[in-house]
C-alpha cells in the first residue's frame, strides 16, 4: 500500500479514511499502512497528527502496531475450538469432553426448576443459588468480602470481566501453553495475549513477574487441572505467586477453576488478602454438561458491582429456570455422588493410561483434568499424522502456544478416559511406534 488512497487533514479524517477502504476491501487483514513520517508528508499534515490517527485507529481495532514491522490492517485470527472435530472419520482422541455417561441426568430435577415465572426487575440471582455458590466459595476465599455474578458459563464471565476493566490492546497475561477458549477471548477482545510459562506445578513466578513487568491489566490463571497440561498450583508455588502480585493489588487477577468438583487435588489461589480485584470462577460445564452453560463468579464488591450493568433483567441474565436446575442438581445428594464417581473415573483412566504408556518406554504422567497431556521425543505433529494414518485424530500442542512464532511442540494432549480396552491397547501400540 503507498499510501495514496489514504485522505484527510485531522487525525479524524484520516482514521475515517482507512476504515473507509477497509470497509471497501481496499485493504485487507495483514496489509501495511505507510509509516507515520511518510503518510505525514503525503498528505502534509504534522507528524503527530498522523501518530494520533493510528492511535485511533489501533483504540478501533481496525490496525495492529508490531514495532519495527510497522502497522498492520488487523483482523481475527482463527483459534482451535474445543470438541469434536466436524466431518472426521477418525477416532477422536482429542476432544476435551466430559463422558456423558457420567453425567447427571437432570431429568428428577427438572420439575422443581421450573417455578414461577420471574418477571422484569426482579434480583438476577436466584437467592437460593446465590447463597449455595456462596458456601462453595467461602473456604477458599476465607479473607475478601465476596459478592457472587451468575453468568452463562465461564468463557462469558471472563469475556465480561476483561471488559469491564479493560480497553483495546491492554496486556494480558495467560498460561502458555493456555486454553484455548481463553486465547479466543482475548483476541477477539482485542486485548495483548503475554505468555507465562507453565510447568508441573502450574504458573511460573518468572513469568508473572516478567508479564507484570511488561504492564499486564489483568492475570487469568488456572489453579488446578490446567487446560492443556493438567498442571495444578502447589501450595509453595501459590504463595510465591501471592507474594509477585501483593505489589500488584489492582491488577485484576481471574481464577477460572473449570475441573472444580471433580477434581482430586486442592484448591490453591493467587488471589491475597489484599487484593483488590479478584474473581474466582466456576462453572458447571465439566460435570453437569457443556449444555448446562452456568458459571458461578465470587468477586471483590467494586468488580461485582462493575458487572452488574451487564447482567440486567431482559439483556443478559441467566435464565432463573437454569439457575434452578443447577441449585437441584448440586443439593442433591445422589447427583453430587455421581459427580464424585466421575472425578474419581478420570482420575483412573488417565493414570492407567499413563502407567501403560511409561511402560512401553513413552514415559506419561496423569495430572489432574479431562486429558492426558504427553510428551514426545520428536514433534508432535509428525507423531499426530502417523496416528491419522492409523485411524486416530490427537490434538497437538502447537495449537496451544501463544508465542507468535514458538518452536514445534512436543506434546499431545490426549482425551482417554472414554477409550476401551481394546482401544487404549491399540492407540498404545500406536503412539509408541509413531513416536519412534
């Protein structure tokens, strides 16, 4: 592009002017805008005025600044989305799903969900919920005053987090390799993804403090069974994470604990005493179904009543007739009994894979979560198209990276826990020699 379909006198005029031939397809995703000195000295205007139209233009989302490689037309980038891949003849083995034989059926519980009819302006909260995502909280969260938002899962309070705190191109910090669901918020929020390391004992302190350095509005961690490593905080790990962000108590810290009540490990936090802006999420996705779309979010007072805006009777609330058949599904005793069976399924179909894996010589071992994330002594994607050739579909762990040009990935994240034993010995046999 040089620059000589770009018009206007003010900052204004020129912003509208690309946006224009954006719009026109004029220019398109990935093209480059002229340099500032030089778009300044074709339409002969001051140097900051053409600085003040890309500001506007990045404020917009319609540009993205890369440094030295100049300033880009933006656009969404496509992200791996969790589930079954469409059209596949294969087997998938790398869904991330919950087995829905191991789901509670809400069928006993839909009769008393229904209720009365709940009109405009009245609480978005069903109270019975509120007070029973309150119980499920407090222990963890023993020293702030919490307030609880109700929303339509876990990805929808993240996204309404971030945008209640946030504008265009602030920095945020994710777990890399990270969910893939959080990669796509951020992104489509327009917000700087900044990379921490994750290893075996979950968020690395390097990494936060680099990104705090880096000046990140907003920290989204995963305390246990981390999506894609399975990683869980450790008590020590957690208290030097507290510790790099007691410096930090505005930055607003999002802890999304998805595995929650299936879980077999303890719930760690980041989140101090003092901190200021905070959010603990949990959601119901993974143990009543990615169909039951509710996610419970115990926050600081200022954050909660920050989304309260966006949560108003007839826009954005959560359906009291859900939040009802949640509340039955999660005081009934034979349905919690089920959700503690299936955490405990998991748990041994991955660590029975695992062992079976280590023993022919592909060393695995079973975190906590829905997947098994194994490593590899060659690249991972060399090892997923023998498998396809084989009649198996993996996930590798290159579509969990953030890094803009990060090295090939090692490892596989694998959903095990629904495979046979006739197929977990066959994808066995199968990854051992793929591997080799």
């Amino acid at each position: 592009m040089d620059g000589h379909g770009i018009t206007g006198a003010t900052a204004s005029e020129i912003a509208a002017s690309v946006r224009a031939l954006h719009e026109r397809g004029a220019l398109r995703r990935g093209d480059a805008l002229p340099p500032v000195r030089e778009l300044a000295a074709q339409l002969q205007v001051n140097r900051n005025t053409a600085v003040a139209a890309y500001r506007l233009l990045a404020q917009a989302g319609v540009v993205t600044a890369r440094g030295r490689a100049g300033t880009v037309i933006a656009g969404v980038e496509a992200v791996a989305q969790e589930g079954y891949a469409a059209d596949s003849v294969l087997r998938d083995i790398g869904t991330g799903n919950p087995d829905p034989q191991r789901i509670p059926a809400p069928s006993a519980a839909l009769a008393g969900a229904i209720g009365r009819p709940v009109l405009y302006g009245e609480p978005v909260i069903d109270p019975a919920l509120e007070e029973r995502a309150l119980a499920w909280v407090r222990d963890d969260l023993p020293d702030q005053p919490l307030r609880i938002t109700v929303t339509n899962g876990a990805v929808d309070a993240v996204e309404r987090l971030l945008a209640q705190a946030l504008l265009r191109d602030d920095a945020v910090a994710l777990e890399d390799p990270c969910f893939l669901a959080s990669i796509h918020t951020v992104r489509l929020g327009g917000y700087r993804a900044v990379p921490v390391a994750v290893d075996a004992e979950g968020m690395t302190v390097d990494g936060l403090r680099a990104s705090l350095a880096a000046g990140v509005r907003a920290v989204i961690c995963t305390p246990r069974a981390q999506n894609p490593t399975g990683a869980t905080l450790s008590p020590a790990r957690a208290a030097e994470l507290r510790a790099v962000l007691a410096d930090h108590p505005y930055v607003l810290v999002i802890e999304d604990d998805h595995f929650s009540m299936l879980s077999q490990r303890r719930y760690e936090t980041l989140i101090g005493p003092g901190h200021r802006r905070f959010a603990l999420i949990r959601s119901v996705s993974k143990f009543l179904g990615p169909d039951m779309c509710l996610a419970v979010a115990a926050t600081d007072p200022e954050t909660a009543e920050r989304l309260a805006f966006r949560l108003s009777p007839g826009t954005t609330w959560v359906s009291h007739i859900l939040q009802r058949l949640v509340l039955a599904q999660l005081t009934d005793e034979t349905a919690l009994a089920e959700i503690a069976a299936a955490g405990r399924h998991y748990a041994e179909r991955n660590s029975a894979f695992a062992a079976r894996l280590t023993a022919r010589g592909l060393p695995a071992e079973a975190a906590d979560g829905l997947n098994l994330w194994v490593e590899l002594p060659v690249p991972a994607r060399s090892v997923a198209e023998r498998l396809m050739r084989r009649g198996w579909l993996a996930r590798t762990g290159d579509e969990f990276q953030l890094a803009e040009h990060p090295a090939p990935s090692h490892h596989l994240r694998l959903t095990v826990h629904d495979l046979t034993d006739e197929e977990s010995a066959r994808l066995i046999d199968d990854l051992v020699d793929a591997a080799r």
